[in-house]
C-alpha cells in the first residue's frame, strides 16, 4: 500500500520536475497529455482504484485525487506565467505623470455659488424664495418702502433711472432688493419667512470696494411677534452656518426708512473670533456687514396690512462682500470683469 | 458733520477721551467715522522774554533779540517790527517744527547767528491776518510750551448723521444732548432760556405769501453794528470746523449755525429797497418764472415758481435756504443789519438745491426739515453774541409764526417695547429712561404711556420711534439672542429659479463657464450688432455714454468677453444667465430671462455649430427637453445669415420655440476684433419653462432584434438632413425605429451632396424579417428619388 503511495508521489515529483523545465505551451501541452491524458499512468492508477478493496481505497483515494488537483493547477500556473512572460509589457509602459487629454472646464460664477449657499442655507431653516424685477416703479422701490419722493432718505443711495416717456409712470432700476418686500407681502399674509436675492444698481463710482451694480440678498420674516431678539438669532444662525464658525451679531443703531428701529449690524471677526487686534477687522474685532430692523409699521400699512398686526424683522447685505470675505478675493470689480482667470479658481 | 471733541465735552460733561467717545457713539447712536488730532500740538515752541534788543549790525531792518526762554537765554535775529523788550513772545527752538513741515535750524543772518524763531500767529498755524510777532499776555510764563500755555488741542469727529436726525444733531448741542441721554448726565447749556421778548416792532413787515413757504420767519433789525474781524476764540473755532472766518456779524451766525443747528442769515439793511407803498422789509415769496439771482457764489441763476425767494421792493435778495445774494451780504461798509432766523418748506428747499445744483451747509439743514421753535432760539443766542462781538443798538424784532409748532404727544402701549425688542423692561423702566431724552412720560388709565415730545425730536411720532430710543439707551447688546416661534411650513420652490440652477449645471458640467455682465451697453454695440432698431429702455442718468441702454441681449458683452478672454487662450466656452429689457408697443417694460452660450473652437473652427449643438442637445434632453432644430429665413441682428436655426422643444406632438442657435455674422466679430468663428445659443426661460416638470411615462424597451440597413444618396445641395429623415419617417409604416447621418460631404463634382445614414428597423411586436426590412428600405428609397430628387450612391 504504501508503495502504492510512494509512486504517486514518484509521479507527481517527476511532473512537477518537468514542467518547471518547460519552455513553451507545446512542452506544456505534452507533458499534461504524458501525465493526465487517457492513455497516462496516472490515469490508469486512478481506474485500478475501483479494483482495490474499499479499505484500500480510503486510504489511498484522497490522495491520489488531491495530487491529481495539484498537477492540474501546477498546469495552469505555468500556462498562466508563460502567457506573461510572451508579452512585451515595457513597451506597453505608460508614463502616467503626462498631462490628461484637455477637455472643457465648466464653473459657476462665484456669486453663483455663493447665491445657492445662502439659499440653500435659509431654504433648510424654512424660508421661501422670492423675486421681483430689477426694473422697478418709484412706488415699490421707495415709496412703499416709507421714502416718498422728495424724501432726504433718497440721496442715501444714488439711482439710475429710466427715461420715461410721457404720461408713463417713473421708472427705476432697483436699488435695493427691498424692493421685494411689498410685492410680496401683497400676495401673502403672514406669518412668512422669505429671502429675496438679487441685482440691484446704485449710480456710483466703482473703485475696489463699490460696484454700481452688484448682488443683495433681503431676508424677511414676519408674525404677530417677531422681535429683535428673533434678528440677532437668524443672523447668528445664517453667518455661523455660512462661515462654518461660531459668529456674533452686533447691532448698531442706524436709520433705513423702510424700518424702525434700523440697525447696522456687525459680525463678530472671523480671523480674531472678535478679540481685539487683528488687520482683517481693522482691530476693533468686528466686520461691518449690512443694514437690518423692523419692519416700520407704514410698511406694513403700504402692502394693506393692519396697522401695528404684526412685526417683522428684515435684514439685507450685499453678495459680494460675503465672496470676497469668504474667497480673499481683493476687488469687487472682478466679479462682473469676465476673466477666465478668475472664474476659472471657483 | 465734522464735531469738536473739546466743544462736546463743554456742553456734555463727558469724562471720555475723543477715541472712547466715538466708539461709544458708533455702538449707541451715530456712527463715529473718524476722530483727527488737530490744533496747536507743534512741540519745541517755549515761550520766552525778550529780555534786550539792539540793531542788526549788518541789517537795517533786523534786530538781534537776547530772549530768556526759562533755562537760558537765546539770541535771535527778528524782523518783526512790534517785538518789544519785556514782551513775552512764542520761539521756536532749534529742531522745532513748524506748519508746512518747517524745521528751525540755528543759523547765520548777515554774520549774526540766531539760534531759533521768534513767531506770528501765521507761522505758528493759528489763523493769519496778524501782522508781526504773535505777543503774548503778561501771565504767560518763560519756558512754559506754547502748547500747553494755548491749551488749543482738540479732536475732530466725523460723525455721521443720516437724515432722520439731520434737524436736531447736525450740530453740538444737538449732540451733546445725545451724548448727555446716554451717560445720564446733564447738559451745560441754557436752551430753555433762550426766548425772544415780547415786544414786536413797527420799523419793518415781513409778509409770507403763503402759509407753506415757512412756518416762522424771525426778522431782527440792528443799527450801528461794527463790522469787523471777529474775536480770536471765534475765528479759531470755526476754522478748526472748516469755516472760513469772514467778519463778525458772518461768523456768529456760521458759528450759532454749528452750535444749534439753525442756519441764519444776515443783510445789509441800507441795501435793501423799500416796496412801492414806501414800506421796509422782506417778503418770503415764490420766484416768479424767470426771475433771475445773482447770489454769493458769482453765478446768476434763473428761478422758477417753485423756488422760495427772499425779496425786497427791488427783487430777489437770497435764494431761501440755500444762498444769499451776491450784493445784499454784510460787509465792511454795512452799517445795519437785518438777521433772518426762519423755517422754510424742506421739500422746496431740495428741489430748488437740486434744481440749481447749489449745495450750502444751511439747504443741508433746512431741507431735511427743522424745528420752527429752533428759529428763535438761535436768534436769540445770535443776538446776544452780536451784542458783545458786533455792539449794535436799537433793536428791533419781528416774528411771524401764525401757528406754533407745540409738543406733539405719542402713545407708547406698555408691554409693546418689550413685545418688539425682546427684553424685559418694564412701565417704570421705560418711565425712567425716556426723560433723558427731554420727554415727558405719564401713564393712562389704559394701561398706555403718554409721552411728549420735546419739539426738536420731529423723528419721534409712533411708538417703534420711542421703542427705538428705549432700545439706544439700554444698548442693544443686552438684547437677547432668541430662536423665533413660527410655524412649520413647507418651502415652496421657484420653478425658475430651479431651471436656472439645473440650466446652470449643465452647462457647467458640458464645459461651460458662466459670466455675469452689466446690464447697460452702448448705442455703438447696440447699432453693431445690427439691435440699433430695438425698442430701448434708456437710462435717464447713466455713468457713461457706454452704458446708457438697457441691454435687449446678452451678446455684445459676450464677445467682448470672448475677445478679451482670447489674449490669454485658444478656446473658450461661456454662459450667462440674465435679463434682458425692452419695451414694445404693448408693454412699457418687458423684462426677460435669458440663457445663452457661445463656444470658440481652438481648431477646425468651422465645426463649432456642430459641436455647440450636441453640447445643447445634451444639456436641454439633461433637463428633459428634447429639442429639434429648424433653418431660420431672413435671421438678421447679429447671426450669420446662413448658418443660424431655430430651437424647439418637443411636447407630444408640438413644438414650442425655445430659442436660437447659430454662428455669429463675420461683420460683428470684425467689430469686436474677433478672428474665430463664434457659436451662441440663446434659450428663452419662459419658453422653457412650458416644457419642464411634464412627468414623464414609462416606455417599453424593444425586445426583438432590429435590422440594421444603410442607405447612401446624393442629395441636392438644397436638401436638408431634416427633409430626408423627415421623408424617411414619412414612409416608415411604424417599422423605423431610429435614423442616423454617419457620413456627408460635397461632391464637387456632381455639384451634390453625398449623405449616409443607418436607418434602424424593428417591430415592437414580433423579430422583424430582413426581407420585410429590404422591401421597405427601398420603398423609402424609391420615395426620396421621387420627391426629394436623390440619388443612390452605387
């Protein structure tokens, strides 16, 4: 039995032997057909197999078969590494630090993008999006807005107008996205929760920091009792999510004739956090935003509201000056200039 | 309004340096725009004796100065002609450094060496017009600073008022009144006190053509003044507030002006003209249309009836509020005056400023509105300063004020600040800050405080103003931070505002790059891009000529960015998605949103339609749209006349037009300096938005095998792919699932073009047999023979 045993292995060493020497598929192929094929000895042994006892072949079976595994999968190795070996994988070589092929970059402008941030930030705490158009009536832009004509309020901002033609009603282009406000309240009774992001246009010598026409965005938000605390929480709450750090609301009292109390509000510095002693706040720990309030009641009056309903707090700031706050981005001119060079870093 | 922190501090009290000052005010009232050292600072000038003076050796009109300037005694070489021995004189040692960065170096005049300056005022930057050396009192001390003995330095704040406060702050005691509010302090000044007397006189009338011109007009007549230089303490005020000192009687009115914020006005009595019925004075009427003024500034100007004059028998003396005349100002030779102190109508006042373009610190005043009651109090200051300054006797006052402004009282529910700022304060607390204020606070039976007004607070007249004063004195940092309580409710979304962003996604992630551009150009480009006839909303004010129109398309900013962008490199790809504006008969303002895209090809530039219009076909079927393209006659504006289509978005059976798609007319580019072909698309939002948001239905995938056959033709140079697959379609029995162009070029030759196309054929139904495919491909083929005049290629 155990000779029996012995030859197998004799068989299967002699295999392995000779493949390790072969050097082509046709060396491969014979040595198979010498030891696997029909007419092999290994072959044989397995169908005397059935002629020994079944003692016998408990013993012995296993390990012919495994043997008979072996040599099958040492066959299939050595195909495997011949295959390899045929092909000139160096001049296939790749040098894989060579530029990609080119294709056409896409981007959004920046403002873009930070327009859906803002958006998508205020969408997430409930608030609608409204809009209006940019052309805008005196009524709308001004005189809804508690600034009628003849109104000091108006040399606040410098508006281009359109020529009218005679007997047409005065026409201007929006000056601030407040514009919206009224529109809107027309249409809808509170309590609501809107932004209303935009273009506006103010007649002004562009330099670095001003733009005659850029982007604002008006959040507005009313109910019976909405109260200054309630501003200085959605302000906090957007800034720190759009900053992505803990942000301080600092209200400075200003004058806006469309609110009462009006507000300049700051945000705490996000270089310094609002310590003292930083350049990007001029050392005074604060950044000067926008402008904020609540809603004066002839407002309200002007959209058909009841007098002293309701209360509403509104807040506006320009586009822009979050981007270049956010980006390091130097001059505002930029963002209306076209350059590749710069739309192509966002 | 620039302040003086000194002046400030006079009126108010406050222990606060100029720079903590102003950031107090910039958190609790007014925004502090800047604060600037300014006055007498120069150091090295000590003050000295003139102890012995003897002639300039060398120098008839010097003379050589020993001084004693405490420590030592300096020689000094002087050409002034009043220094005396024994007068205590200003010097400026050695090193020092006067105005106009002038350094005192010791030095040799005519072989004498001086070892330093003795200075007039001039020289030492404290107002001219003094001859000689600046001669100091008998108490100064030698060797003290000049600096400490003139005690003149002060601090500018630029402070700025917004026109709600124009009538009570734009001057110092305004201010001061502010700043005492907030500290709790009290005011050093009298304004109470300052009340006209009863007497009124006969010497002259004033007579107010209507009631809407001016609430109250003060006239004050005074004789015998003397007109001359105002004292040094006055002329230095105003000068360190940017006014230049003029005479006496000028500069106490300029000066009462920056003290109360009532500008006045002063004539020259004797100048004025009597009316026709032999009586004196002024007459506060409007201009006649036409009526001419030549006032302070030199320049005559005509007026209109809606300008308030101050006249007299002979005309016009001063424009209201704006400017005096040219020859009815003090002056010299005046030997009586007559003092206006007056209200005036605000909205007159601004559109005559704005009409004239004229710009005075008193319209500033005046036309944001004042306090009727201001008027008398500061003639009555003006006049009590006259008569120290100016002398003067008999005078004589009249005060028109047919109805007095009074105190106006204003509700304030309790519980309401409370309910709009979000703090708690209460009845008592309120009760107790709003007097600081000069209100009066007194509580009703209804639970409501009645508060009166000061009349110099014309902002205050709802309860949101006085809430808002509530909330200036408590500070609005002790306002808590406080989630608001609303209720849930859904976002509904903008079905525009989200085409955009998926419009705009699109095209970013097909290459494309968006810009955003002004929204005004040029007649110039307008005419160039062929858009001269558009019917144009035209700016009435714009920055420029190039940008005087609302632009009616967003392409001329767009090869302008292309040409620019072409510097730098060899292909480009952009989009902008904005509003275009224009007017038609029908509408006075059509405001419209547009997208449009251009691409410029690096090479084979002939091909970019074909590029740009898979690129839009992807991003449209990216949004839903499937879009078919149809050859546009007679295009016009600025697309190329023969290589431009229409754009339609398929509904069911319909096509609605979406936009426009083509290359740009070679004589546009040429303007624009463009060397390269341009494609450019442009799609209508409100077109496309008819065709988004339609749900679309599952449909069945073909589960037979499909026959796939060519089919080569030569065409007429004037039949078009879409005529050819339209006739295939025409003839397809249902059993044409899908035709493709796979080749086409111009045979010269032939004068034809050569097309190819796979034309897909299956049934839903059952494995089509290739023989059924054969018979119908040359049916299809038989009929574009007959109708379109093709041929097939063997």
């Amino acid at each position: 039995m155990n000779e029996l045993k012995k030859h197998v292995v004799d068989i299967q060493n002699e295999a392995f032997a000779l493949v390790a020497k072969a050097k082509t598929e046709t060396d491969l192929n014979e040595i198979e057909i010498r030891f696997l094929g029909r007419k092999s000895e290994f072959n044989a042994l397995l169908k005397g197999l059935k002629d020994l006892s079944s003692e016998e072949r408990q013993a012995v079976g296993p390990l012919v078969n495994a043997i008979k595994q072996e040599m099958i999968r040492s066959f299939a190795e050595a195909r495997q590494k011949m295959k390899l070996a045929s092909v000139d994988w160096e001049k296939d070589r790749l040098d894989v630090t060579a530029p990609g092929v080119k294709l056409p970059e896409g981007h959004l402008h920046i403002l873009t993008q930070v327009q859906r941030e803002i958006e998508d930030i205020f969408t997430s705490m409930g608030f609608d999006i409204a809009s209006g158009p940019e052309i805008e009536t005196e009524f709308y832009n001004f005189d809804a807005l508690n600034t009628p004509a003849h109104h000091p309020a108006r040399d606040m901002q410098d508006t281009f107008y359109i020529k009218s033609k005679d007997g047409q009603e005065n026409l201007s282009l929006r000056s601030q996205t407040s514009a919206v406000q009224v529109r809107y309240m027309e249409q809808h009774t509170p309590p609501f929760r809107i932004i209303a992001p935009g273009r506006v246009f103010r007649n002004e010598a562009t330099d670095t920091t001003h733009e005659h026409t850029f982007f604002q965005f008006e959040a507005l938000m009313v109910g019976e009792d909405i109260n200054v605390g309630n501003l200085k929480y959605v302000a906090q709450e957007f800034f720190s999510r759009f900053f992505k750090t803990e942000v301080k609301i600092r209200l400075r009292p200003s004058y806006f004739p469309f609110v009462e109390p009006g507000f300049e509000f700051d945000i705490s510095c996000l270089s310094c956090g609002g310590e003292k002693g930083c350049s990007a706040c001029r050392h005074n720990g604060w950044l000067e935003l926008g402008g904020a309030g609540m809603v004066n009641q002839n407002v309200f009056v002007n959209a058909g509201y009841e007098r002293n309903r309701y209360q509403g707090l509104a807040w506006g700031f320009g586009l822009e000056r979050l981007a270049m706050m956010k980006y390091d981005i130097p001059d505002i001119r930029l963002f209306h200039s076209g350059d590749t060079r710069f739309l192509s870093q966002f | 309004m620039k302040y003086s922190y000194k002046w400030l501090q006079e009126l108010s009290g406050t222990q606060k340096t100029a720079q903590e000052l102003a950031d107090f005010l910039t958190m609790r009232t007014f925004e502090v725009e800047s604060v600037e050292e300014i006055g007498f600072d120069t150091e090295n000038v000590i003050i000295g004796e003139v102890m012995e003076l003897v002639k300039h050796p060398n120098a008839d009109r010097l003379r050589v100065a020993q001084i004693n300037v405490g420590s030592e005694t300096l020689q000094i070489v002087c050409g002034a002609p009043n220094i005396e021995v024994g007068q205590k004189v200003p010097v400026a040692m050695v090193g020092a450094k006067l105005p106009g960065n002038f350094e005192i170096k010791e030095s040799e005049i005519r072989d004498v060496t001086s070892y330093g300056m003795v200075c007039s005022q001039k020289e030492l930057g404290l107002g001219g017009g003094h001859e000689g050396i600046f001669v100091l009192p008998e108490a100064a001390v030698s060797g003290d600073f000049l600096r400490d003995f003139l005690n003149d330095s002060d601090f500018l704040l630029d402070i700025k008022v917004l026109p709600d406060r124009a009538h009570d702050a734009l001057s110092h005691v305004g201010m001061a009144r502010e700043i005492v509010a907030l500290e709790e302090g009290e005011l050093d000044y009298d304004y109470e006190s300052l009340v006209l007397p009863e007497s009124e006189s006969k010497a002259f009338t004033v007579s107010i053509q209507s009631e809407g011109l001016s609430k109250r007009y003060i006239g004050a007549l005074i004789r015998d003044i003397e007109v001359k230089a105002s004292p040094i303490w006055l002329q230095n005020r105003l000068k360190k507030l940017g006014i230049r000192s003029i005479n006496n009687v000028v500069d106490v009115t300029n000066f009462v002006m920056l003290e109360l914020g009532q500008p006045l006005h002063s004539f020259d009595w004797d100048i004025m003209a009597e009316r026709e019925d032999g009586s004196k004075g002024v007459d506060v009427r409007f201009a006649e249309a036409g009526e001419t003024a030549a006032l302070l500034d030199g320049k005559t100007y005509t007026l209109s009836g809606e300008d308030i004059v101050i006249a007299d028998g002979a005309g016009v003396l001063a424009v209201a509020g704006v400017m005096g005349g040219k020859d009815s100002g003090v002056t010299g030779e005046t030997k009586s005056i007559f003092l206006e102190g007056a209200h005036f109508d605000s909205v007159s006042i601004r559109k005559t400023r704005t009409k004239l373009g004229i710009r005075t610190d008193a319209s500033d005043r005046f036309e944001k509105d004042l306090d009727p009651n201001l008027a008398e109090k500061a003639m009555v200051r003006a006049l009590e300063l006259l008569a120290h300054i100016a002398k003067g006797s008999d005078v004589a006052i009249v005060d028109v004020y047919p109805d007095p402004f009074v105190s106006r009282v204003v509700p304030l529910p309790v519980g309401a600040a409370q309910k709009l700022l979000g703090i708690d304060i209460s009845a008592e607390d309120i009760e107790k800050i709003l007097p600081r204020l000069g209100c009066r606070v007194k509580r009703n039976e209804q639970d409501v405080l009645d508060v009166t007004v000061p009349t110099y607070r014309l902002d205050i007249d709802s309860a949101e103003d006085l809430i808002e004063e509530v909330g200036k004195m408590i500070g609005y940092d002790v306002v808590p931070v406080i989630a608001p309580k609303i209720s849930l409710t859904g976002v509904t979304q903008d079905g525009v505002r989200l085409l955009q962003r998926k419009l705009q996604d699109s095209a970013c992630a097909n290459g494309f790059t968006e810009v955003l551009n002004y929204a005004f150009y040029s007649r110039q480009d307008a005419e160039a891009t062929g858009m001269g006839d558009v019917s144009y909303l035209e700016l009435a004010n714009p920055m420029n000529p190039d940008q005087a129109l609302m632009r009616a398309s967003l392409l001329p900013h767009m090869l302008r960015n292309i040409r620019e962008n072409l510097k730098h490199q060899k292909s480009l790809q952009l989009f902008e998605s904005g509003n275009v504006y224009y007017a038609s008969e029908f509408q006075a303002v059509h405001e419209s949103q547009i997208f449009a895209g251009s691409i410029v090809l690096e090479k084979n530039d002939a091909e970019s339609f074909f590029v740009l219009k898979g690129m839009l076909e992807r991003m449209l079927h990216g949004i839903g749209i499937v879009s078919t393209y149809d050859t546009t006659e007679s295009v016009g504006q600025y697309w190329h006349p023969t290589r431009t289509g229409d754009i339609f978005g398929v509904q069911g059976h319909d096509a609605i037009h979406i936009g426009r798609i083509g290359e740009i007319h070679p004589f546009v580019l040429e303007y624009f300096q463009i060397k390269k072909r341009v494609a450019y698309f442009e799609l209508d939002y409100a077109s496309l938005q008819k065709l988004v948001g339609v749900v679309k239905s599952f449909v069945p995938m073909n589960r037979y095998p499909e026959v796939l056959r060519d089919i080569s033709i030569f065409v007429p140079a004037t039949v078009r792919v879409k005529d050819i697959i339209d006739g295939i379609n025409k003839k397809s029995q249902g059993l044409v699932l899908g035709v493709e162009l796979f080749d086409q070029y111009f045979d010269e030759e032939k004068n034809m073009k050569s097309l190819a196309f796979h034309i897909h054929f299956g049934a839903m139904d059952r494995t089509l047999e290739g023989t059924e495919a054969d018979a119908l491909l040359e049916k299809i083929t038989a009929s574009l023979e007959k109708t379109l005049k093709v041929a097939r290629r063997v």
